[in-house]
C-alpha cells in the first residue's frame, strides 16, 4: 500500500484515522484502480520518470498524481 494514499486517506479527504480502515480503504481504491486500468499499463509523459528519479536521489517527498475526468466518471459509476 502506498504511504501518499494513506496520507490522503487520512489527512486530506480525512475519511477516517483508524489505521485498520485506513488499510482497507486503501485496499480498495487500489482494486477499483486496477479494474479501471484493465490491462492497460498507464501511460507515464516523458521526462516523469527521470524527475521523479532525480527527486528521490535527493530525498524530496514526492506524489505522482493524474487528472482525468474519464476515471473519475468511471469510478462515479462504480460507486452509485
């Protein structure tokens, strides 16, 4: 499970802080995110890569994070 997700989870949507549900919900997101992708490998922009590289050789906390409305309206339409 991935520490940016559990911080989400907790400190920004704030949905909950116990750590046992924090693990589930993390859990889940990353089912629905592979049901999403489907067999699909995400597609990573050129030059992502190397900076996210050159970030951690310098020890910046970093988060990849992508902006779509088509998952998210994907996901709309899991959830209702």
């Amino acid at each position: 499970m991935s520490t940016p997700t559990l911080q989400a989870i907790q400190e920004v949507f704030c949905w909950s802080r116990n750590p046992m549900e924090v693990r589930r919900l993390t859990a889940r997101k990353e089912e629905i995110y592979r049901q999403l992708l489907g067999d699909r490998t995400p597609l990573i922009p050129s030059g992502v890569r190397q900076l996210m590289e050159v970030l951690g050789k310098h020890q910046v906390f970093s988060s990849p994070a992508h902006q779509s409305a088509s998952p998210l309206q994907q996901l709309w339409s899991m959830l209702c």
